[in-house]
C-alpha cells in the first residue's frame, strides 16, 4: 500500500513538471514568433523608409500601392480599417526565407511640409547658414505577421528635404 502511494505521489510529481515544460514550450514559440514579425515588420520600415526618400507621387485621396494621401486628422488612421492590409493600398515586402514564411507590408503616408528653417539648430542660425528650404514629412507604418499569427505594426516619422 505504501508503494502504491509512493508511486501516486512520483507520477503526480512526473505529471506537473511535464506541464511547466510544457508550458515554457509555449512561452518560448511564442517569443520566437513575436521576434519573427518584429524583425520583418523593421525591415518592411526600412523598405517604406527608401520609398518615402524617393519622394513618391501621392494619390489625391486615400491609398495606393503603399503611398497614402496625407489624413484627415479628425478620421481614424486608414491602417487600423477591416481589410486595409492586404489590400492594394499597401505594398508587400518580399522577405525571403530568413524571416521564415512571414509576411510584411507597409505604408508611406504624407503628413506634410514644414519649413526647415523651423528645425535649424540655433548655432547654425549665428553663424550665417542659411534655411535649406522646405521639408516633407511622411509617416511609415509597416506590418507583419508570423506564420504562427503574432502581428507586429511599427511606426516611424521620416523628414525629408
């Protein structure tokens, strides 16, 4: 009888450690997977960003191919619609094997122009250089998404003159 409960005690024992390993499996996939989206969602940034320096023909509303018309700053962001990633108004970013099947898209949207002298450092200004003329501001927002679902959305502001 003693036996018999030494060996209940030792497979209850076996029983919930396999549980904690099982659930650090868990943990881990899902850190590995999250990393993955991240890691291509800075390089769809990186893309968006070489896109915006191009300074890209916007359209005159909305989106298209991944160049968005500057918002409407009442309006929720176009990115956060049902639907809108995937769709033609983005652009999908081939990754290759190193991000292991996951897919990544971005936008670039036109905020603006600024004038530069606006953002001259003020010991440039004492010492003669003059404003280098108007700058463009674009937002990018890239996203991605693991072959296991966890999605990532990286934002950045990107000033060109």
């Amino acid at each position: 009888m003693v036996v018999l409960m030494l060996l209940l005690i030792i497979t209850l024992l076996g029983v919930a450690s396999m549980r904690g390993t099982l659930l650090q499996e868990r943990m881990a996939g899902a850190s590995y997977a999250r990393s993955v989206a991240f890691n291509a969602a800075e390089t769809a940034l990186r893309f968006g960003e070489a896109r915006a320096k191009t300074k890209p023909v916007l359209p005159a509303t909305g989106c298209n191919a991944g160049v968005c018309a500057q918002p409407d700053p009442a309006a929720s962001p176009v990115w956060e619609a049902n639907g809108f990633w995937g769709s033609a108004a983005t652009t999908a970013v081939s990754l290759g094997s190193e991000y292991s099947g996951a897919d990544a898209e971005y936008i670039v949207q036109f905020m603006g122009k600024t004038n530069a002298c606006m953002t001259v450092d003020l010991r440039d200004a004492e010492e003669g250089a003059g404003c280098p003329g108007t700058e463009r501001i674009y937002r990018i927002v890239a996203r991605a998404v693991s072959p296991s679902g966890a999605e990532v959305v990286l934002q950045s502001t990107y000033k060109i003159q």
